[in-house]
C-alpha cells in the first residue's frame, strides 16, 4: 500500500505541475516555436515588461490584491472575533453556513449577481459604475469567508483566560483585544491575509464580470488567448507562478 500510495502521489504531482514545468521551460524559448526549442534567450520577458498596456495591468491586479487583501483582512478578522464570541451554538452555526455560501456558489454566479447589482446601482444613480471599486467589493466579497476560517481556529486555541486576565487588569475588551488577543492569532491573521491576496491576484471570472474598463493581468490574458498566443503569455504566466510560489513559501 505505501508503494502505492507514493506511485499515486507522483502521478498526481506529474499532472499537476508537468504542465507549469513546460510553460516554464518555453518562456526562454529563443524562437516563437510553441513546440521545438531552439535555444535559451530572455527576449520574451523582455518583450512582455517593454508592453506599456502588461505592466498597467500589472499595477492594476497588485493595487486591486493589495487593497482587498487589507480590507477583507480586517473585516474577516473582526467577523471571525463577533462569531467566536457568539454563545448560541445553533446561531453560530447558522452564521457559518451563511459565510461558507460564498465559497461554495460557482464563481460565475457570483460574479453576473454581483454584475447585476452594480448595474441597478449604476442605473439608480444614472451612469455606470463599474471599474476599480466594484472590483474591490467583488474581491472583497469572496475574500472574507477565507479570512474567516484562517482566523477562528486561532481564536479556538487561544487560552480564553488571556484577554479576561487583560480586563482584570483595566484594559477595556478593545484594548484587550490588540494588545493581547491580536498576538495568538496573528498567524491566522497573515495567512487569511496571503490567501486573500493570491485569490485576488487570480480572479478571473468574478472580475470579468464587475471589472468594466478596469483591466486586470488575469483579464489581459485572457484577451490574448483569443489571438496567436505568443510565448510572452508564458513569461507573464511563470512570473507570476514565481510570485505566488515565494509568497507562500
């Protein structure tokens, strides 16, 4: 079984990361050849940082995945706080259910309501809304549950005797809050934050949805698909495999 189990393993990475592997590889490609390499070169890359429309979509996606990072961050955190505290266990549970429906619901789904409650907005207000700060909400929107569940099992092992020791001691339950609770689950705060940030970073459907002319890097390569795909979309695709990677590591 465990010879197996380890032949199993492998082929699953196989799948999984053979295909990176040979985008990778053919990002140096000296050629335009998708299929035959002809030599190591760094022309495409860059080619991709010379394109001024690349490296506005660039500034675009990590303004957009920082800014809803922080603010899903800090509105998951005090959301994972108000349920930890909740003593009704039925009520607890039934808020949980409602924050995991996010997670659960098909992207595209959330992504056309989303779309169809700015455009009620935006008719409502007479023009149309859509671009950066309906992304943010979007993005915003879908991060919290993750931030939620990074959170609360730092809250569940937290020894509760903590903060209740802070207030004995004249801290007000918000003092007691960032100068005690803060500490045992910061952890849980900075994964819910870097997990936040990579969805956001990645989103594409959502953001098609609620981007308007707000152009994302997962957008921008999604419009190049529909024309010669060009070994730029490689270096661009392996840079940001690169990010991601270092970040979670």
């Amino acid at each position: 079984m465990k010879i197996g189990g380890k032949i199993y393993m492998t082929i699953i990475f196989v799948l999984l990361y053979a295909p990176i592997i040979v985008l990778m590889f053919f990002s140096f490609n000296e050629s335009n050849s998708m299929a035959v390499f002809t030599g190591f070169s760094l022309k495409w890359y860059r080619e991709l940082f010379a394109k001024e429309e690349t490296i506005n979509s660039l500034m675009n996606t990590l303004i957009l995945a920082v800014s809803s990072s922080i603010l899903a961050t800090a509105i998951g955190t005090a959301a994972a706080v108000g349920i930890h505290s909740l003593k009704r266990r039925h009520l607890k549970s039934l808020v949980m259910n409602v924050t995991n429906i996010p997670m659960m619901n098909p992207d595209i789904v959330t992504g056309v309501s989303l779309m169809l409650l700015f455009a009620f907005v935006g008719t409502l207000m007479h023009h149309g809304i859509l671009g950066f700060w309906t992304l943010l909400i979007a993005h915003v929107t879908f991060n919290i549950p993750y931030v939620i569940l990074n959170v609360l099992p730092r809250l569940k092992q937290m020894n509760r005797s903590l903060p209740e020791a802070a207030m004995d001691l004249g801290c007000t339950p918000v003092q007691a809050f960032f100068k005690v609770e803060i500490h045992e689950i910061i952890p849980g705060i900075a994964t819910g934050m870097l997990m936040a940030f990579t969805l956001s970073l990645d989103d594409f459907v959502i953001s098609y949805f609620t981007c308007g002319h707000y152009q994302t890097l997962p957008i921008l390569i999604y419009t190049m698909t529909k024309k010669t795909v060009t070994p730029d979309t490689y270096a661009l695709s392996t840079l940001i495999f690169i990010t991601v990677f270092v970040l979670l590591i």
